[in-house]
DNA sequence: CCGTTAGGTTAACGCTGTCAATCTGACATC
DNA sequence: GATGTCAGATTGACAGCGTTAACCTAACGG
C-alpha cells in the first residue's frame, strides 16, 4: 500500500478525480494494456480505497473512457494546427496527424474507436474533431476539384485513415511494410485520389461499370474542364 | 441447470468440444455480446461442468477466438465464389462481400479484427482470405491498369473496407448516411480509383503536390497510354 | 471380474466490479 | 472552546469471474 492520501478539505472534494485520473493514466502508460486498469489498482496507486473512486466516477467504464478521452483533446488541437493554406495539403497533413495521432497513442485510439461505443452519441471530443475535418473537406468542395457532401466526403476519408491505424494497432502481424509514414502517406493519398476521382464521376455510372471505363470516362472530363 | 450432458463413450472425447462450441455459438447469437459468453454459461448450456471446457480449449481467450473463426470460412467462400471474369469487378464484389460478411457478424468480426490478437501470426483463416485478395489484385496488376506490389496493393484496399465496416461497427452513432449497401459502395469504389491512380503517379512526385497538380498529371497520362 | 485410463466432477483460490453501512474530520455556529 | 453537520472518505461484504488441483467413475481390453 503506498502511503495514503490526505482527505481533501471542504469544497475540493473533486482534486480526488484529478489524481485518480493520473494515477490510472500512469498505469496504462506503464502496462500498456487496458487490462491494467483495476479499480484496485488504480485506487491503490492514488493513495485512496477503492471504492472511492465511485465517488467521482458512476462505473469502471466511465473511469476508462475519461482516461482516455484526455489524450484525445491533443488531436484536437493537431487539427487545428495543421488547418490553414492549401485546403487540400491541409486535409493531407490532418490526415497523417490523425494517423500518427492514433498509433502514438494506440491503447486509447482502441478503448474509445474500436469498441462498441457506450454513450447514445459520439464523444465529444471526436466530434469536434470530426467537425474540423468536414470544414476542411468543405473547403476543398469551394475550389470545385471535389464534388458532393462534405459530411460526407469526410466519412470516406475519416474510415480509409482509420481503417489504416486501426488495422496496424490490432493486427500487427499481418505482412505490413517497414516503413509505417510511407503507408500512412500511401493511403491518404489514396483516399484523396479515390475521393476525387469518384465525386466527379458522373452519378449515372452504372454500378457494374468497370475501373477501365470509369478511368476514361474521368480522364476526359478533367480535360474538358 | 440444464439436463446433465451423458458421458461420452471412449474415444469421443472430442464430441464435447464441438457441443461446446455450439452453446457458446448459440449463446452469443441470442446476447449479442461476446460478455455473454463466461466459461459458467456455457458449460451449463452444453450441460457439463464448468473446467470440462479446460479439456479441450486452454483457456478462455482460445474457446472465444475458436467460436469467431467458425464463420471465418464463410468468408472464405464468398470470396472463392465473387472470384473470376473481369479482375476489377472482381475485386470489386470482394470487397462489397467481404464488408457484408462483417455487418452480417459484427460480434465475431470486433473478436477477431478488433482486439490485440493474441497468437503471433494472423490467424490461417483470416490469412487465406487475405491470399485471396492478393491474388484479385494481382490480376488487375496483370491489366497493367494498376501498377505496384500486389500484397501492398491489397493492403491498402482490405484497411479501407475494414475503415469503413469496423467504424460502422464500433461507432454506430457516426452520421452515416441511410443506405449502408450505397455507402460500401462508394468506399469501394473510391479504394479502387484511389489506388488505380495513385499506383500510376510518377514515383518521383514531390509528397507536397496537392491534389489538382496530381490529377492533372494523371490525367495526362491516362490518355497517352 | 479386474485394472487402467479417458472423461469427466468437486471444491476451492484469488481476483474482479459494485454496493450498503459506517466512520471522520473540517468547517460554521453558538 | 464546545457542538452539530455534512462532505469526504472507509470498512466489510457480496456475487460472479477465470483458473487450478485433487478426486471420482464409467467404459473398455484382457
């Protein structure tokens, strides 16, 4: 048992969440498995009992996610930071931020992204992200080299970036290759291309119609324009 | 408790491993959570006592992991069948049957592609696929349509449908349009122009090109050859 | 009929999240 | 300075979990 904790005075009662929040940050930085994260253990490590931390927190889960929801506030500001400027440069340097973002912090981008989420909503936090990154297709869509909705637009980009970091942080076996920033840059750029490219596609295109046709078909229309 | 399960004769131990997986099948079917599935509720389902299941499955992790792979081979299948004729139609109906397959077996799909995986190698099954699609994107590279390393190639399309299909599964409260088949088809799609053009750039394109430079080159080019 | 052994069971351990009941010490008041 | 109050915690317990060691028992070959 570490040494226990002094009860906080009158009024300051919420410190106890703050250093319950560092101690379980600590352990997730020193295990690095969420597994790691017991009441018990955390409780222990911020000088407290365990069940204390019901005083600040309804349940583990909510205790986790607030863990990890700190982090997330970094991306936030990335995004912010690398706005600005060519808007399509800038949707690509948001792009790898949020890739690099999520393979910096794997155990978080996990706990918040690759479980099934508890709240009705989306966190927040990810949706102020999510808003930035629709703005900054939005100002791509304005200079008319991408067509159609940037909500939706930015969904596509969003899944392609996250499927990338999210297969790398749980499969790490499968034959990746070694240079992780090449294939982070391969598929933002891919994602941009596949992006442009389809928007501009006329809509009628028959689902059927093969890749070749389709090329062609876009190859002549950015000529024309 | 359910009616005690009778013992099996000698030499077919190994029955009660596949009764097993059938209550631990059944049980996740009817919760829809992989929580539902404790060593306790299941063995009381197959009608045995709770270590029985120690005879057959190490521990926990390898009974759960054993009942996600079931399904596997249905992908397998379906990917075996989508196969043949033009390779990008192809490989276009791989991957709208690979992200079905996914939405069809959320549960099993988070288990399997989701969490850490436990072995050092990508499990066989999901291995077998990934062949697969090796081999569909490979015979497009025979096209000359699509230029590169196959496997690397395949990489990039299997993170985008997986982008897509685990985002859908994880976060269900994203603003995804209505029409899920539409949406898996616009990713498709665009992981496959995305990848088309960007696998025909010059190698030597500066990483700071924007989008407009490179389309315009591209467009160039597709219309020399 | 007996001995062997595959196919199980019993009982227990340590760990987990969670809750109801209880204590305690800092502060406002007299 | 003594007293009452209530925010800030603790104690003790519960049910359920995965896992293990020790034990039983029914089916078969000889």
């Amino acid at each position: 048992m570490t040494t226990r904790r002094v009860r906080a005075r009158r009024g300051e009662g919420a410190l106890l969440r703050e250093e319950i929040l560092r101690a379980a940050e600590d352990l997730l930085a020193e295990a690095g498995t969420e597994d790691a994260l017991t009441l018990r253990a955390v409780a222990e490590r911020a000088g407290v009992s365990t069940p204390s931390v019901y005083l600040h927190f309804a349940d583990k889960e909510e205790l986790v996610e607030a863990v990890c929801l700190r982090v997330w506030d970094e991306l936030g500001r990335l995004f912010g930071a690398n706005l600005g400027g060519d808007p399509f440069l800038a949707l690509g340097r948001c792009g790898r931020a949020y890739a690099r973002f999520a393979l910096d912090h794997p155990v978080q981008y996990r706990v918040l992204m690759l479980r099934p989420s508890p709240g009705p909503g989306v966190p927040p936090a990810a949706a102020e992200c999510f808003r930035h990154m629709v703005d900054a297709v939005a100002a791509c869509v304005e200079t008319r080299v991408l067509e159609g909705d940037p909500e939706e637009l930015a969904l596509g980009l969003w899944s392609a970036v996250h499927g990338c970091v999210s297969l790398l942080i749980a499969q790490p076996s499968f034959p990746w290759p070694r240079d992780r920033e090449a294939l982070i840059d391969h598929i933002v750029r891919i994602a941009g291309f596949g992006t442009a490219v389809y928007s501009r596609l006329p809509r009628d295109l028959p689902p059927s119609a093969d890749l070749v046709t389709a090329l062609d078909d876009f190859g002549a229309r950015l000529n024309l324009s």
